[in-house]
C-alpha cells in the first residue's frame, strides 16, 4: 500500500517499480490528502510502471477513479461506500476488496452474496502508526478466527514486517499488506526482498510452504 508521503523524492512510481521486482504481488493507491486530480496523476505513473508485470494496481477509496487511472480494482472500508454499489460503478471483472476487522463483518459481508467481493483486508493485527483513524489492534488470534470463516482469501495489515509476515502466514492468511515496511526503506528492493522471503519460507495454516503451493 503506497504513502505519497513515505515515499518522499524518490517517488511512488519508482518505490513500487523496485517493489514489484523485488517480489510484491499487489499494488494498493493510498493517499487521502491529495485531491482528485493530484491522486489521478500519481495512479496513472503507477499503472504505467506496472505495465507488463501483470500485477494489478487496487485503487483505495476513490472508486470513481478507477477508471481514470486504469486501475485494476478498488479497496473500501467499513465506513466507505457499500461493497455493493461499489461493484456497480466498477466493471464486473474489476477487483474488489473490504476491510475488516471482526467475525462479525465477515458475516454481513457474506450477505452481499456472490460476485461482489474478492478479499478481505484484515487489521490492523498491531499497533501502526499510518493510519491515525484506524481501528484497535486485535492480534493473531482474532486474525485466525477471521480466516477459518472466511470464503475470501485474508490480507493481514498492520504493522507487519519481515519477522511478523511469517507469523501471519501460519495463520492460513493469503498475504501481507505492507505501508512502511516498504515505502521509505533505503533500499526498497532489500525491503521486500525481506518480507517476500520471510513468507515464502513459511510454513501455511495448510502445512504448505508458498513455493510448494504454487
């Protein structure tokens, strides 16, 4: 998950270039200061870096901008527009992912029925300090509890790092979503490069480990 901010001068563009070679699978567009116009040109630098790599690019948010910037998909939360009409302003292969953080909410979001998400976005599992306005940590356990109820493949976000990627992987998680983990590291490449590894050697809630399952 991109910050403008994070990234400083060398760029969102340029972080997620290094990234994806590095190793990361999913891009998210995250940047709730900058207007429309400003996160237009930002999402369009991105996708044009990503072209070819065959790794989507999640607009978070703004879903009105998906198309603008070419986007893959968008991301929502518990207070953005509903997941549904969400999938009626997005074209019906687009991606579409929600965040939780409860059994509960996975429960509501069942009864949207079929065809309207893809994933979950789940956290944040620690304490963070990127997003002042988001909610308490609820930890592995509650991670855990969501999973095995889930029929969307889980995100873990939240304070996770390279050492803490492989504790979510033995959850049975489908993956890590990253902020400072990656944006604003010296070396961006290195940075994955740590993540990527420390989850691939992982042993899943499956007792599979990523290159096996592939």
């Amino acid at each position: 998950m991109t910050d403008t901010r994070l990234c400083g001068e060398f760029g969102v563009a340029a972080t997620v270039a290094a990234a994806v070679a590095a190793g990361v699978t999913v891009v998210q567009l995250r940047d709730p200061e900058i207007d429309d116009d400003g996160f237009v040109l930002i999402g369009r630098a991105v996708a044009a870096a990503l072209a070819g790599t065959g790794v989507p690019l999640i607009v978070n948010d703004r879903v009105h901008l998906v198309t603008a910037i070419g986007a893959d998909g968008a991301h929502v939360g518990q207070a953005d527009l509903r997941p549904d009409d969400v999938r009626r302003v997005i074209r019906p292969t687009a991606l579409l992912g929600l965040s939780i953080q409860t059994v509960e909410q996975v429960r509501v979001a069942e009864e949207l029925g079929a065809g309207v998400i893809d994933y979950l976005g789940v956290g944040p599992v620690w304490p963070q300090a990127t997003k002042p306005d988001a909610a308490e940590p609820s930890g592995l356990r509650r991670l855990r509890s969501i999973v095995d109820v889930s029929p969307w493949p889980c995100v873990a976000i939240g304070g996770v790092d390279a050492d803490r990627a492989a504790l979510v992987r033995r959850t049975g998680a489908a993956g890590v979503a990253v902020v400072s983990a990656i944006c604003g590291q010296p070396d961006v490449a290195a940075a994955t490069s740590r993540i990527r590894s420390s989850w691939d050697s992982t042993v899943d809630g499956s007792g599979r480990r990523q290159a096996e399952s592939r």
